[in-house]
C-alpha cells in the first residue's frame, strides 16, 4: 500500500511538472501571450478589406478589429498592411459623416517594402477629439480597392491608468490589451517587435493579438519573420 501511495503521488508531481511545459510548447500561457479582450460596447463594424495587386497573397488591410478599436491617445499610430511598396493615401474623417471635410486626406511617403506599416497621427500634426468615432482609409495607386478602420479616442479610467503606470513592453500591451485598447496594445508590441531583446518574443505577441481579431494570413506571416 505505501508504495503505491509513492507511486502516485510520483505520478501526480510528474504531471504537475508537465503540464506548464505543454502550454509553453502549445505557446499559451508559457510565454504568456497576451490577450485582446473586445471593448463591451454596441460599436459599428470597423475593418474592410483591402484589393489584391497581381498575384498577391495577402491584400492591402487595416489592422483594426471588426469593430471600433479603441485608443486613449489623442495622436495614435494606425497599422496595415501592404503587398506592396508603393506610396499610401490616406484620409481621416469623422465615421458618421462620410461628407464632412477630412481631417486628413494626403499621399504619404512609400514604405521600403511589402509589410506591415504604421502612419503616426502625430507626425501629422493630427489629433482626434474624444468619443469621437473616426474611419480611416488607406489606398494605393493600382489598387482595386481601399481597406478601412474605425478608430475612437476614450478617457482612460483610474483603474486603467494605475495599471499603467511605470510598466513597459509585454506588460504595457498586455495590459492595453486586456483592456480592449487595441491601437495603444498594437503600437506598443509593434514597437517592441522592432527593437531590443526581446523582438522575437513581441513579434510572436503580434502576430497573436492579429490572429485574435481574425488577420489569420498576416498572423502567419509575421510569425515567419519572428521564429
């Protein structure tokens, strides 16, 4: 009877030892990859898609979610993705009034490739109103079609800011995540993706939080640059 008792007791301790190892290998919760939590809100479809030029595998795409993504900055940082290196336009205005005058509507210097980009609202000199829901639209020359996203600018509560407060990297767009802040989440992981040591790690967290919205082809792809 005892030394079935160590059996067991062996055996449970083995799988208590196993069992985070599986998920780091799954890529769950060993590296903790983070998860976007969509806001609780009736909010309008966000994403279009974009056309395809020649063969291209992927189309030109917004990355936003197919509702309005969040965002606590007055001048956020929008992403897409390109097939191709050719200069963008893009125009910004206020969702519910597809006539209203533009904030934005100009060509933007061409990216050095295919890939994801980013355009920077606040190199623009561009900023956004809160609770305001604002479509943006990204086109290219030669392109059948343009992709969009939704975005809004909220007030971050108390709770929100104090999560916040001094964090950096995984923990930051994590936290924005979880939050459902989608373009602050993005901006921060796309940043760490692109710098220190730990890029292949935020690259991998990237391509999560995409693959979470539904950009399945892109995820795949960007998991490809950051084995």
């Amino acid at each position: 009877m005892l030394s079935f008792r160590l059996h067991l007791i062996a055996a449970v301790a083995a799988l208590l030892v196993a069992a985070p190892l599986g998920a780091q290998q799954a890529g769950g919760a060993g590296d903790d990859t983070p998860e976007y939590v969509p806001p609780s809100r009736g909010a309008p479809p966000g994403r279009l898609p974009g056309g395809t030029r020649g063969l291209q595998a992927m189309p030109l795409t917004a990355l936003a979610p197919g509702h309005t993504g969040l965002t606590i900055s007055a001048q956020p940082v929008l992403y897409y993705y390109t097939p191709a290196s050719a200069r963008p336009r893009l125009v910004l205005r206020p969702a519910s009034d597809a006539v209203a005058p533009p904030l934005v509507d100009l060509e933007l210097p061409a990216p050095p490739g295919a890939g994801i980009q980013s355009i920077d609202l606040a190199e623009l000199g561009v900023r956004l109103a809160p609770a305001v829901e604002y479509k943006w639209t990204v086109s290219i020359a030669g392109e059948k079609r343009d992709t969009s996203g939704t975005v809004q600018r909220i007030e971050p509560s108390a709770e929100l800011s104090r999560k916040l407060a001094g964090t950096s990297g995984r923990a930051r767009y994590a936290a924005l995540a979880r939050e459902g802040i989608w373009y602050d989440a993005l901006d921060e992981v796309s940043r760490a993706a692109d710098s220190g040591a730990a890029s292949a790690l935020a690259g991998r967290h990237r391509a999560a939080l995409l693959e979470q919205i539904g950009l399945k082809d892109i995820a795949q792809h960007e998991r490809q640059l950051y084995p």
